[in-house]
C-alpha cells in the first residue's frame, strides 16, 4: 500500500502536465490558451475553499481540530495570493512581487510565500491528524 501511493505521487509530483501549468514564464500573448484558462478556473475554487475552511474553524471553536483548521484556512489565503499573483504574471507578464520589491528581494518573497503555504498547511493537517487519534 505505501509502495502505490509513494508511487502515486511520484508520478503526479513528475507529471509533465503539472510542471508546465506551474511554470511562471509564460509569455504574454493576445489570446488566451488553455493553460492560462485553466488557471483562472481555479480561482473560484481557490475562493470557496478559504470560504468553507474558515467557516469550518469558525463553527470548530478553538481546540485541536479548530486551531487545525484554522492554520490550514490561512495557508489557504497565502496560496490564493500566490495563485492569484502566477495568473497575474501569466496572463500580463507582470510580476507584483518583483515590482514592489525588486527583482531579488520579490523572488525572496514568493519562496518565503511558498513555503509558508507549505508550512501552515502541514502543521494544520498534523494538528488535525493528532486530535483524531483515538
């Protein structure tokens, strides 16, 4: 079982489709092609997910589960600015970031950025995970 899924997500971490739809080089073209399309379809997901994950750690109160919950609510609301500043320079090759803060320093930002997502999505997930222990 762990041999599958350790596949498994070599395989999707490896995926050629994936890759090329996180690529932040895109070059600004008139007309929109799927992978510019796609991304923005995945705002309104992005959107309702910081929607539903606050009200979750709202109606959760505090505790194990709600501090969770809340940890991944705001991991969520970094990843929607990230996703929201990669269609930004995808779409109008415009780098927020590197505007504001220069080049090296805005690169700087959007690692720090990612690996804050990172960050509170997991150690939201771990909380949750040690409160369901039974």
């Amino acid at each position: 079982m762990k041999k599958n899924l350790f596949t498994l997500i070599l395989g999707l971490l490896f995926s050629g489709q994936i890759l090329i739809a996180q690529e932040h080089s895109a070059l600004h073209k008139s007309t929109f092609d799927a992978e510019q399309i796609f991304g923005l379809l995945e705002m309104p997901f992005l959107a309702i997910a910081l929607i539903f994950s606050f009200l979750t750690a709202t109606r959760l109160k505090g505790g194990k589960f709600g501090s969770g919950m809340t940890l991944l609510a705001w991991g969520f609301v970094v990843m929607a600015l990230g996703h929201l500043h990669m269609q930004i320079a995808h779409i109008f090759n415009y780098s927020v970031f590197k505007t504001l803060f220069g080049d090296t320093i805005g690169n700087y930002i959007w690692f720090v950025a990612l690996i804050l997502t990172w960050a509170l999505s997991a150690i939201g997930f771990y909380k949750i995970y040690k409160a369901s222990k039974i």
